[in-house]
C-alpha cells in the first residue's frame, strides 16, 4: 500500500494547535490576552484548564470573586459581569508540549478586529512575555489606545512566586468592577 505524504509534511512535526473563541461582550473594558493554551486547556477545550496554572486564582484577585471554587462556564460568566474578556495572540501553530518557547509557524488572531468591536475597552493586558512580545507588534498604533499591561504569566513555567505575581495581576482591579447593569 502507497501512502501518499506531501514533500513538506513532516511526520515528526508538532500537531497544529488552534486557539479558543474569545470570550467577550460590548461591556469588555479588560481584555487578558495570552498566548496559546497549552496541552491540558486544549484537551478540557477550557482556557486556563491547567491546575497548577494561577490565571483563576489570579483573577479572584483581581475580581474579588472566587473564581476557583466555580465551574469553567460560571467562571467565564463572572468575569465578563466584571467587564473582563479573554482570549490569545496566536490563532494557531505547531508546538510541541505547552511551553511557549515551542511555538512554531504561528498565525496571529486579528487582534485588532477584536480590539475594534470592544466600545468599552481601556486595557490590554497580556500574559507573559510571549504574548505580549507577539501582540504589541500585532496591534501596531492601537496599542497607543489603550492602557497596555504586561503579566508575568501565570503558567506554572513561569517560577516567580505568586505573591510576586499578584501584586502586578492586581493592578487590573481598576477597570474590574462589576458593571451596575449587573448587580441590579
């Protein structure tokens, strides 16, 4: 049996990993930008699926709600109540394992479409370096719109202890109010 493979296939490549739908409304005033999920959020199809990652931990800062005690979909709900929208810089690539350093081939999102739609939008916020190495540039001028955050990630790849972590996560809480329209 023949098996046809392209010249430029590569059997041993990475497989391509594609990002999420962001997780955005017209009352979006943050949007967390990350890079790419990695293998467990992939395979629970939830962003931030990982355990030992810190995002909802750090969110719960960042909202005064504990985000951790509540399944992903309420999750999503609590931080879009608190004006808060999610998504990555990076639409798809190949990367082996979940570390950013793997991240091959990568086709940007249209960050600025997104950033475009969101009426309320102040911040940006990115979290790690890759993100926001990758969506800085992708924004070019928009970025100058918009208050810009850089997070150190709250992957557990990134050491850094996460008192260290919170206190820039932190800085979010001003644009992370619950909307009135919400607690009516």
């Amino acid at each position: 049996m023949n098996h046809f493979q392209p010249a430029d296939a590569d059997p041993d490549a990475p497989q391509l990993k594609r990002c999420f739908a962001p997780v955005v409304d017209v009352r979006t005033r943050i949007l967390v930008l990350g890079s790419l999920p990695g293998e467990r959020s992939l395979a629970q199809q939830q962003y931030y699926g990982h355990r030992q990652n810190r995002f909802w931990a750090l969110m719960s800062e960042v909202t005064g709600a504990d985000l951790v005690a509540l399944d992903y979909e309420a999750r999503l709900a609590a931080l879009l109540a608190h004006g808060i929208g999610l998504w990555d810089v990076v639409a798809e690539a190949r990367r082996e394992g979940s570390l950013d350093s793997q991240i091959r081939g990568q086709v940007g999102n249209d960050l600025a479409g997104l950033v475009e739609s969101l009426p309320q939008l102040a911040t940006i916020a990115f979290n790690g370096g890759t993100a926001a190495r990758l969506g800085v540039k992708a924004l070019g001028g928009l970025a100058q719109r918009y208050r810009i955050v850089n997070l150190p990630s709250s992957s557990p790849a990134y050491t850094a202890p996460y008192a260290e972590k919170m206190l820039v996560w932190r800085t979010l809480r001003d644009h992370a109010r619950p909307l009135a329209s919400d607690l009516a």
